[in-house]
C-alpha cells in the first residue's frame, strides 16, 4: 500500500487514497488500513484525529489498539481540545469508550471533565470508560465520584467495569487504602 501511495501525485491523492481505505471500518484490509492510518497522522497530524475516531472503539484488536496509540500520541502532541471535540460530537457509544481510553492514555488532565460528564451517559459501555479514564487521569481524588456512581450501577458488565476502573492505581498503598476505604463505607 505505500508503494502505492509514493507513486500517486501529490499529497491530495494521497490522503484521498488512505481516506478510502478506511471508509469500510468493517472491511478485510486491516494492515493497509494501519498503514493508511499512519501516513494520515504523518501527513496531517491532529487533524487526522477525526480519521482514526471511527477505529477507536473498533471490535478488531489489531485496528483499535493502533488507532488508540496514535491517537494519544496526538492528543500529547495537541490535539486534546480536537479529541474533546469529536466525543462531544460523537453519539456511538464504542466510539465514545474508545476516545475516553484515548483521553485516559495521554494522561492529559483535560480529560477529567469530558470523563466526568460522560459518567452520565445513557451507554453503560460509555459510562465505564469514563470511570477507568477519571480514575486514571483524576487519582485518588476521582474515588468518591467514581464510588458513587458504581454504587448505582446494576448491569453485570457495568459493575464489572467500575470494579476493574477502581483498581486502577492500587498499586499505591495510598489509593489501595482509599478504593477498600470507599468501599466499606457504601456497605449498609
């Protein structure tokens, strides 16, 4: 594929040859789609960001850790307001988790009030990824939020999922403490 590009004429061609590529996020083409991706980030920049979203929380392992990993390595580099901006604007609940996963990797403290507002989205799926990036990007301060809304949550996977965003730093036998602390106070 980037033989392919390298023969086409100018940047344009190029980028509308990657842009085509991923215009099936559910086709077979999975290393032209990373390369595709690739050459997007190194042509673009943060303005490939919207380009990778749709891989984001895609169901292929191979496409959504790569997207995710270029995408943080943008969202470092500057494109955090962008990244903020296309969840806002998103209404697919995977595209939403996968772009809260992003916000949580670059460790960018931006992403506490975008996690924040998303603990009350109408997705579960969402709502779990905003535990694990507030956990990750809030520390211990983030518990009590985060305690709160786990002690409502009643789906299997949700739960499961703010059990695991609650573990998330207890390696720290501060935080371990705080997270058992918490815990023990939601007991009736």
């Amino acid at each position: 594929f980037r033989k392919e590009l390298d023969s086409l004429d100018g940047s344009a061609a190029r980028i509308k040859a990657c842009r085509g590529e991923l215009a099936n996020p559910e086709g077979k083409n999975t290393f032209r789609k990373i390369a595709a991706m690739e050459t997007l980030v190194e042509m673009l920049d943060v303005q490939a960001l919207s380009d990778l979203t749709p891989f984001l929380g895609h169901s292929y392992w191979r496409l959504r850790d790569r997207s995710r990993e270029l995408a943080a390595n943008l969202a470092r580099a500057g494109g955090i307001t962008e990244l903020v901006g296309i969840l806002e604007e998103s209404f697919d609940p995977a595209e939403r988790a996968g772009i809260l996963a992003v916000l949580a990797t670059s460790g960018n403290k931006s992403g506490i009030e975008p996690a924040r507002s998303c603990l009350k989205d109408a997705s579960p799926v969402v709502r779990v990824a905003a535990a694990r990036a507030l956990t990750t990007l809030g520390g211990e301060g983030a518990l009590p939020e985060v305690l709160a809304h786990f002690a409502v949550a009643r789906e299997p996977n949700e739960l499961s999922g703010f059990e695991e965003a609650l573990l998330v730093g207890t390696d720290d036998p501060i935080r371990s403490a705080a997270v058992r602390d918490g815990l023990l106070e939601m007991l009736p």
